[in-house]
C-alpha cells in the first residue's frame, strides 16, 4: 500500500502527522484505513507515546482531477 505512493508528509490544526496520499484511491481502502485512523483518534488511541503523543491521521485527494473537469470543459 505504501510503496510507490505520490504523497505529502504535513502537520495538521492538531499537530498530527498528516499523510496525504494525492493519487486518488481507486478501491477506497486508503480511505477506509483513513476512517478507521479517524475512529481511532476520536476513541484516544492515535497516539505514539515516543513522539511526543503525535497521532497520525490520513486524508486521500487526486491531483489530476481537476485537471480532468479542465480537459472535458476545453472539448466543448
């Protein structure tokens, strides 16, 4: 799952880790794995005590999707 991702490695509004993955997720487990990361976070259990308690939180996004709507908008 994590091999050969196009990503980004950032700090969310909470000081979490956030892995954002850009390539879109066909199948939708990178979203579930992001929802269960969610669910695990709100119950208290996203945290990594040798980090200094930084929890890690992932949101998924496609970068070529606008670019998508932009091609089929310049065919008409």
């Amino acid at each position: 799952m994590f091999s050969n991702q196009n990503c980004e490695l950032s700090r969310d509004d909470s000081g979490d880790l956030l892995l954002t993955f850009l390539d879109g997720d066909r199948y939708g487990v990178k979203k579930q794995l992001a929802k269960r990361m969610e669910q695990r976070k709100n119950a208290g259990l996203n945290r990594v005590s040798w980090w200094g308690g930084i929890g890690v939180q992932i949101e998924v996004k496609n970068q070529y999707q606008l670019l998508k709507v932009v091609l089929k908008l310049s065919r008409f």
